[in-house]
C-alpha cells in the first residue's frame, strides 16, 4: 500500500515513521523545508495535563517515544522533565483544576491538586497571594522539535520512505482506486492521502473539496533574561486565567508567552508576520512578573518569533478518515508535536485498518461538529 502525507512537520513524519514500521510505501510532500511550519517555531512542551481524557491518553501514548528517542532515532531531543505547573486565580478555575486532577490520576497522571503555598516549592518567588490553587505534574516536560523532526525525517528515509521538501501539492483528486496528487514536479497516484499540513491543511482538504473547520491562529512567544534568578528547574508555569506562561530557557534566558486576545483574526499562513511584537513582549513580561518575581522592570527582551497554530472550534485535533482514504490528523490546537507519536500510530491504524495504537481516537472525528459532540480542552494557553 503506498500512502502520500502532504506536510513534512513532526505529525506527517511521525505518521511516516509509523506506516513505514508497518510496511507501507510512503512519500513525503513538505511545501517548504522540514519541520519549516509551526514545528519549527513550538515551545516543545510535552504534557499530561489537559482537561479530556482523549488528549491525556495522547500524551501517555506519546511519551514512552520522546523517553527512548536518543536511543531509537539516535538524535538528542533534549527531553527534559521539570514538570508543569498550572495555576488558577478564581474558584471556578480552582474548581475545574480539581475535577482535572482526578480524570488525569484515573488515567495514570501522578499530578497534584495544590493550595499556593504548595505551589512555592516548585516556584519559590511565585506570588502565592494572587492564586486561590494549582496543580503539578512531574511526568510534564520540553524537548526540541528540531530535532525530533530531524531524526524522524532519517528514520523514515532509512525504512525506505520517499522525503521531499519543496514539494508542495496543487491538486488532489479522488480516483477508482485511490487518489491523485499533483505537484508541480510529479504526479501521484496513491492509495491513501493524509493531510498533516497543520495551519494550512484547510487549504490542502479544499484542494480535495473537503472542508476542514481549522483556523490559523497567530502565536508569539519571546525570550527574555528575568530580573530575578529563575532556576534551571523550574517548571514550565501556566497562569491559566490570563493565559500567560513562561519556563527556564538556556545560559539563564527565560521563555516568555501566552494568548491575551479574547478574539483572534484567522491569517494568511503563507503571509503571517513571523516576527514577535514588542507591545506583546512587554505585556507577556508583565504578565509573568505578575505571577512570580523572577520578572520586573529590569527583564531585558532579547528577541522572540511567532509560529501559527491550526485552531478547531473546540480546541481539539481532527484524526479521522473523513474521505474513504483521505485522512486528516491536523488542528491540533498548540498541541501537535506532543502528541505527534500516538497520532502517528492512530493515522496508520486508519490507513491500514489496523487497530494498533492504544488510544479511542473516536472523539476526534470531523464529524463531532456537525453532531456536536464536540469537546472542550480547557487548559489551553
């Protein structure tokens, strides 16, 4: 069975690197360079704590393959694991983290319900007075996406699968057998399409006329050096309520970000501003600087960039066959190369009618939205 995946990011080489592991032919369409789209620009956070049980068992699926990626791929991902800590302003959020606490530890998570004072040891110049509660897990991590997409790009070019950047595709169309895929280089004919092209995968499903209710939201994120002393070990700190988070960077920097607007326009992902606003900057540092001391008047800001996410209406990725062979693991909301690896196992399971991967993808139909069953992640920043 040969398989096309249109976008070379950390999902569509995951979703090779499991098809090849199976047997399948496999080619690689990236418009651009690999892991160029929104990987190349991630946090790289890896992550048990969301607020469904399907993105939590995404995460437990996921993580056995970023804790043994050295040794498999051969490629340093600089997996680290401080932990996160999520942190709550009002009692319904507080309410909503308990509620979390216990789904997450009924899969598995070890994470923990805290009161502020709790919250210091993982924090120690947090200022607990602003916080009526908040969780920690251990298991929570950062790891990098380039090198993740580097080594999966190997794997999969060893196991025989065909990897091509600056290939991007035109044209999709159904045929009695498959699928055709025009490039401007090649024609195609396939099995099975997936369409793995993250903020611009609505673009790449109209070319096959299926609509895809996915949005390219802008995202920034800045690099900073605190007033204060953040330690290396710090755990990367969500202050849910504003939507503002920040973490440890390398040689004493700080990652500095989140989400302020209640509203964002969908933009152009071939004509996005990839570059950070500095009125953004100085709000996100204050931002961090009102939940913990580390940041001040004397924060410097280095630089920053902005990636894109491909935003569904709830939050949540689309992994379905929507089009007897045309399959879509996309819209995944910030949350794609985290759970990269099990989505890989899931699409492959799609394409080959397998049943492999250990996670119920159902919830994650196209379908959820016009039945509205649809879902709600709400730990999204």
């Amino acid at each position: 069975m040969h398989v096309l995946i249109v976008g070379g990011g950390v999902v569509g080489l995951a979703c090779a690197h499991a098809l090849t592991d199976r047997g399948a032919s496999v080619t690689v369409c990236e418009a651009g360079s690999l892991g160029g789209g929104s990987t190349g620009r991630a946090a790289g956070g890896i992550r048990t704590q969301f607020s469904t049980r399907v993105n939590v068992e995404l995460s437990l699926s996921s993580i056995p393959v970023w804790e043994s990626f050295a040794d498999e791929f051969g490629v340093d991902i600089d997996y680290r694991r401080p932990g996160y800590l999520f942190l709550a302003r009002t009692d319904s959020t507080a309410d909503a983290f308990e509620r979390n606490v216990a789904m997450q530890n009924d899969a598995g998570v070890p994470s923990r319900f805290l009161d502020p004072d709790e919250a210091l040891e993982y924090v120690p110049e947090l200022r607990a007075d602003q916080f009526v509660a908040a969780t920690y897990s251990s298991v929570d991590g950062i790891a990098d996406p380039h090198s993740a997409v580097q080594g999966l790009a190997a794997a999969v070019r060893e196991a025989g699968g065909d990897v091509r950047a600056n290939t991007p595709v035109t044209d999709i169309e159904r045929t009695d057998d498959g699928w055709r895929v025009e490039t401007p280089h090649e024609t195609f004919e396939t099995d099975a399409v997936v369409c793995a092209a993250g903020a611009w995968s609505k673009r790449v499903a109209a070319l096959a006329d299926i609509d895809l209710p996915i949005a390219p939201r802008r995202r920034q994120i800045a690099v900073v050096e605190p007033e204060g002393d953040l330690p290396d070990d710090a755990p990367l700190t969500i202050d849910l309520d504003t939507g503002s988070y920040f973490r440890p960077e390398r040689e004493g920097t700080a990652i500095v970000g989140g989400h302020f607007s209640e509203s964002d326009p969908d933009v152009d992902p071939d004509g996005f501003d990839k570059s950070m606003d500095l009125e953004w900057a100085l709000e996100a540092t204050e931002r961090a600087d009102d939940c913990a001391a580390y940041f001040g008047p004397e924060t410097k800001i280095r630089n920053g960039w902005a990636g894109l996410y491909a935003v569904t209406p709830d939050h949540h990725a689309i992994v379905d066959d929507v089009a007897s062979g045309f399959v879509v693991a996309a819209g995944f909301s910030g949350h794609g190369f985290q759970h990269a690896p099990a989505t890989g196992e899931a699409v492959a399971d799609l394409c080959l009618d397998e049943d492999v991967c250990d996670v119920d993808i159902s919830p994650l139909s196209l379908d959820r939205f016009e039945s509205g069953e649809t879902l709600s992640e709400e730990n999204v920043a």
